[in-house]
C-alpha cells in the first residue's frame, strides 16, 4: 500500500512541476516525471507477490502469474513517451531560438 503512495507523491511532483514552473525545461521535465509515475502505477496494478513469468508450459500448473498485458501497456507507453519528450524539446529549442528564453512569462509579453 505504501508503494501506491509514493506513486502518488511522484504523481503530484511531476504535476506541481507543470502547473507552478514557469520554464519550458522544468515543464518538459515535470511531464516526464508525471509519465514515470503512471507507469509505475501500471506496473504495481499488474504485479503479484511471489509471481512468475508469463510462460505457459504443459506440464507446469499455472497458480500466480504476473500480468503481461500490463508490461506490454507499460512498453508502449515507454516508446511514447520518449517521441513525445523528443517532439517537446525540438520544440522547446525551436522557441528559445525565436525568443531567446524559456521564460513562458517573457515568451508571452514578446509575442506581437
């Protein structure tokens, strides 16, 4: 129960990261770390205590399994992420080129 917890403290850091920062390198930041926990979370849901492998054999009796759809989930999720932090940062250089900060405050009052 405590490791859901602690997902949820990640959760809320990455959000208050989002939410309060002003720079467009903690924002990035802030949304990769709302991504890990997630994951994370995804990954405590599909865990079994004193599980193993999802590998079906004929002469084994299947008695605690892990979840494979949850690491395949957590997979795909993982590729995502990264082309999305990837798209975000391009972009991020794209606007400090342009403006010359990642200030969102000073992004904004240069806009005309």
């Amino acid at each position: 129960m405590s490791t859901y917890f602690l997902c949820l403290i990640l959760f809320c850091v990455g959000l208050y990261c989002l939410l309060r920062k002003r720079n467009l390198i903690k924002i990035i930041i802030g949304i990769a770390i709302v991504e890990y926990a997630v994951n994370l979370f995804f990954i405590l849901v599909g865990y079994r205590m004193h599980g193993r492998a999802p590998i079906l054999h004929r002469e084994q009796e299947v008695l605690n399994m892990v979840d494979p759809l949850v690491q395949a989930l957590v997979l795909t999720a993982i590729v995502i992420g990264l082309a999305t932090t990837a798209l975000l940062i391009a972009i991020a250089i794209r606007i400090y080129d342009k403006y010359g900060t990642f200030d969102i405050t000073k992004i904004n009052k240069l806009k005309g």
